[in-house]
C-alpha cells in the first residue's frame, strides 16, 4: 500500500519533489509501484517534445513514430496550437452544457463543415464518441427505422479496435482485451474484416448499423480490399442500415487525405473522430452526421461535463483550420511514399510484408528475424520511438510535420537492424 508521506514503495528514498530528473530508473519504478500495469511501455522516460522529436530526463533525443497513436499528427507542441490553448486557457475553460459558451458554436460549424454533416456531437476520448455513435445509431433504430424496442443490432468487424468501454469491449476479438470483463454488452454481430458476402448475411430488420474502421489501426494497419467501403456504403443505403466510419485513428490526414474513406470517395452516415482532433495537446472527440440522424438526441439523453468545453473547442477548432489547407495531407503522401518504399526493400529480408496508407505503415516482422517487441527495442537503442501493435507487427506513425530525413533515419535504422 502506498506510503502516505511520499516515499516511493520500491525505491524507499525518494519523495516525487526530490527525485533526481535524470533518473530514468527511478520514474520507472515510481510508475511501476503508483500507476496500475494496463501498458508495457519501453525503457524511456520522456520530459518534452517539439515537432517529431522527443527528449527523454536524461537529455537523449528520439524521433517519435508512433505519434500518441496518432493523436499527434501535427507534432509535439506545434507553436500554433499551444499559442491558441494558452490564450484559451487564461480566459474560459469549462462551462458545462448547462449554458452557451463562445468557443463550441464555431467549432461545431467548422467540424460539420469539414465532415461535410449537418451536425456534431463533442464529447472527449475516442471510446466516448464510439459510445455516442453506438447510442445514436440504437436509437435512430428505434425512432426512425421502427425496430421494435430492445432488439437493435450492430454489426462490427472482427479485428476491430474501437476503445476499452464495457460495452465496447463486448464486441471486441481480443482475448487480452475481453477477458474477465463479462458479462458483455449484447446486441453485436462480428463479420470478417473486407468480407462484403458475410456482412450482408450478417445485417437483417434489426440491424441499425454497420461499424467499422476504414483501415484497421490497432490491427496493425489493414486496408480492406479495392472498393470494399464502396460496397459497404451501397449495402447499408440498400438495407437502411446506418454507416459508421470509426476515423479516430485514421481521420485527420493521417492517411493523406482528410478521412480515410476518402480514399473510395464514401461519406458515412455517422463519423467518428478523436485523438488528433484534439492536437495530441487535450482530448477532444466528437461523432458528425446529418441532423435527421442526431436529431435522436434530445436534452438528457446523453451527455459530458466535459465534452464541448471552451478549452476542448478552441484547440479543435484551430486543429480544423490547420487540416484546410492540404498541406498535412499532401505530406502525408510525400512522406508516406518514402516511408513505403524504403520499408517495402526490406521484404523477404527481415520483413514479411508492408501495409502503407499516407505516412502509416504496417510492418510484419519475420519470426526469423526478431519479434515486434524486440525491434521496437532496437529502435530505442537507435533513437527512434515505435511500439508493437501485436506479435510480429509494428505500427508506423511518424508525426506529419516530420522531415525527408527523419523518414530517411527510420528507414536506414530499420535496414540496419535487419542486417543483424
Ligand atoms: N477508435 C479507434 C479506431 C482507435 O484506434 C481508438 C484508440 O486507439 C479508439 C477508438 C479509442 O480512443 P481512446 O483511446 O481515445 O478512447
């Protein structure tokens, strides 16, 4: 049990105040001992960031490619953002919805105007806006489309990563995630991931929806085959069924263009957004969708003290005017080309294959060569920051604002570490 006068329970000599900044082991352990073990970080111990790049207490710097999952798509600190949550921070931060506040009305017209929908919903992490979207689309089922009372269904992909709610895990595939969590919430049905025939079998009278991720990031970046998203679209238009685009991790121009679902020129019926909406600096979520769908929503029927605040509003809404001008985009597709084809010359030499959407990258590391967790080590050793979605497979996400030559060192790294 934690000593109430400070003292770390593993080190013994330290208060927080004392700690030696540039003792690495001794944060580790004071994470170790405080905060519960739900991740298995790597060995580094970071204290700032700016632009790509990361500096850990003991003044070593790293590229940073995983991006806080990609809610740091703009980069660490970026000058603009921090500028607009520094002059919202001295002046209002939090109302609750229980009154107007100047910041959420401007920030909702320019997120439905990105998302081209009518209307927005804010609410703060991903799992929360995957919720929204779960409610809403039950409800819509109810309200609109006549499913009787009680016997909605969703229909999900397996491989999904959606968040960690009770009710999200539910219809997870991930044992790791799921497990001891029952009993889950029912009311899902799972198809295979790009297999249109299974989803169409899968949806009857009382599906509501269709929820999917464009490209499945935790899943270690899958890209659903040609005009599959096309196909889903059509499907749920011909069965009155409701589509939802889960893009907190692929929105935003991570995959170069603003929304993965771009890409096949589909809008869904519902957007779900997160991560680097809120600039990697708050978190800011929100679903968008056309007023007949969100019009379901009436006061007291759903809600967050936090969602919609000022502070959230004002960095969103500079995050949208940071994504109108193409230019992440387009560097999302300079930078991602690079990054793909210098990976892609690996294959069959350390790497089993490559997935790449944008500057996002899937890499399967051959089991001869090393496992995931292992070169994610190596990478540390060399100054590069990356993280295992599972097993064998790495996620790439380099910060969009990084350089030519900051994919030039991740990729000559990776050669190098698969050169043994
Ligand atoms: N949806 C997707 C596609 C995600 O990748 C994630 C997180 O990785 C979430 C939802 C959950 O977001 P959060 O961790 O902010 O709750």
């Amino acid at each position: 049990m934690p000593s109430m006068t400070g003292t770390t329970g593993t080190t013994g000599t330290h208060t927080a105040s004392s700690l030696p900044v540039s003792d690495t082991e001794a944060h580790i352990e004071l994470n170790e001992s405080y905060a519960a073990h739900n991740y298995h970080p790597l060995r580094v111990v970071l204290s700032a960031g700016e632009g790509a790049w990361v500096s850990d207490v003991e003044g070593r710097r790293y590229l940073d490619c995983l991006s806080g999952y990609s809610a740091l798509n703009f980069g660490h600190s970026h000058p603009r953002l921090v500028a607009r949550a520094q002059e919202q921070l001295g002046r209002l931060t939090l109302t609750s919805r229980a009154y107007y506040n100047d910041q959420l009305g401007p920030f909702a017209r320019d997120l439905a105007q990105l998302t081209g929908k009518e209307m927005i919903l804010p609410m703060n992490s991903g799992a929360e806006a995957v919720e929204t979207a779960i409610k809403v689309a039950r409800k819509w089922g109810y309200l609109v489309k006549g499913v009787p009372e009680n016997q909605a269904t969703i229909v999900a992909m397996e491989g999904n990563f959606h968040g960690r709610t009770t009710t999200i895990v539910s219809f997870s595939t991930d044992s790791v995630a799921t497990a001891h969590y029952a009993p889950y919430t029912p009311g899902f049905r799972l198809v295979p991931y790009g297999d249109l025939a299974a989803l169409d079998a899968a949806i009857d009278e009382s599906t509501v929806a269709v929820l999917l991720e464009p490209i499945q990031g935790e899943a270690g970046v899958i890209i659903p085959p040609e005009g599959y998203l096309q196909q889903v679209r059509a499907l749920c238009n011909s069965e009155g069924v409701l589509m939802i685009a889960d893009e907190v991790q692929s929105g935003l121009a991570r995959t170069g263009r603003t929304f993965a679902c771009d890409h096949e020129e589909v809008v869904p019926d519902v957007y779900v957004l997160g991560k680097a909406l809120g600039g990697g600096l708050y978190p800011v979520s929100a679903i968008a969708a056309d007023g007949d769908v969100l019009a379901v929503i009436t006061p007291g029927s759903h809600g967050s003290t936090f969602g919609g605040n000022p502070l959230a509003a004002a960095i969103g809404r500079e995050v949208i005017a940071m994504l109108h001008t193409g230019e992440l985009q387009e560097r999302a597709v300079t930078l991602g080309d690079q990054l793909a084809a210098g990976l892609g010359a690996l294959v069959g030499q350390g790497v089993d294959a490559v997935r790449a959407r944008g500057l996002w990258a899937g890499v399967d590391i051959s089991p001869q060569l090393s496992t995931g967790r292992h070169v994610c080590e190596q990478l540390l050793e060399h100054g590069i920051l990356a993280k295992e979605a599972h097993g064998q497979t790495l996620r790439l996400a380099p910060p969009l604002v990084a350089s030519q030559e900051d994919i030039e060192l991740l990729v000559t790294t990776f050669h190098t570490i698969c050169s043994g």
